[in-house]
C-alpha cells in the first residue's frame, strides 16, 4: 500500500533534516558556517512543525484515539524549539553548543522516528483517504507561509501568534 502525501510529505522533510542534522554534526570548529547552516535548519524545523501541527495534529488533537499521540508530539516540538533558542543564544564554535546540539539532535531523531514507526501508522489507521489528502493539501500550502513566519520568530519563545 502507498503512503499516502501527508506522511509522504513529513517523511521527505525528515529525511532533510535528517541529513541537516549529519551535517551539522560533522562540522567542527567553524562558528561562522555552524552558524549558518544551524540557521537553515532551524528555519526548516519551525515551519514543518508549525504546519504540521496547524495540519496532522489538529485533526489527531480532535480524534479520542489519537489525541495522545498528538499532544505528546506537541510537546516535543516545543522542547526541541527551546533547546534551539538556548543553541542560537551561544558561541557556534564552543563545546557548550555541541553539547547542546547533540543533546536536541538525540531528542529530534527520536521523535521523528516516533513519529515515522508510531504515530504515523496508528493516524493512517482512523483517517480515510480524503482526509488525508486534504491534510497534505493544508501541509503544503501552510508550510511555506510558516517559512516567512519563522524567519521573523526566533526559536525558543512564545512570540508566535
């Protein structure tokens, strides 16, 4: 059976930061490109989160069975965003900020291979096909709208309307 877009969507965005992740963590001692390239991931990671909560999740959020799911993925996003506002706040170069890194990479990865093994397979399981194809319609159209808003936001704060 295909994936259907919505967790196609999500997966190919993984599988993105996935090797943003790779990279970063191969970087050693230049602040300048660490800097960088930290900046086009958190970018990423804030919009994909952002629209996938204003898409997945809002309907798990609304769906008894999966309710849980979506709440305990809610959070993670918001302690992954904070660990990035406390990244973004330190020296590129310095130790505190690669053990920061590897500290949010850890819980990041866990999350999204959370998400990919459990909570995808258990929302495929409830929603029917239009939904889901619905879902990945707000997905893709959200998620570029959420770019500009996360350029404009920085990580770790609640200044997001």
């Amino acid at each position: 059976m295909a994936l259907a877009q919505i967790y196609a969507d999500l997966k190919r965005d993984h599988d993105k930061q996935r090797g943003m992740l790779k990279e970063l963590g191969e970087l050693q001692g230049d602040g300048k490109k660490r800097q960088q390239l930290f900046e086009a991931f958190r970018l990423e990671l804030q919009s994909h989160a952002a629209a996938e909560e204003e898409s997945l999740y809002a309907t798990m959020l609304r769906d008894p069975e999966l309710r849980d799911d979506a709440r305990h993925s809610v959070s993670e996003h918001k302690e992954v965003d904070d660990l990035l506002g406390e990244m973004a706040d330190l020296d590129f170069g310095s130790d505190e900020w690669s053990e920061k890194f590897f500290h949010m990479r850890r819980r990041y990865e866990h999350h999204i291979t959370e998400e990919e093994e459990e909570m995808f397979p258990a929302a495929a399981k409830e929603l029917d096909d239009a939904t889901e194809a619905e879902l990945a319609d707000i997905y893709e159209e959200r998620k570029p709208e959420e770019l500009k808003i996360a350029k404009d936001n920085p990580p770790g704060g609640d200044e997001r309307d």
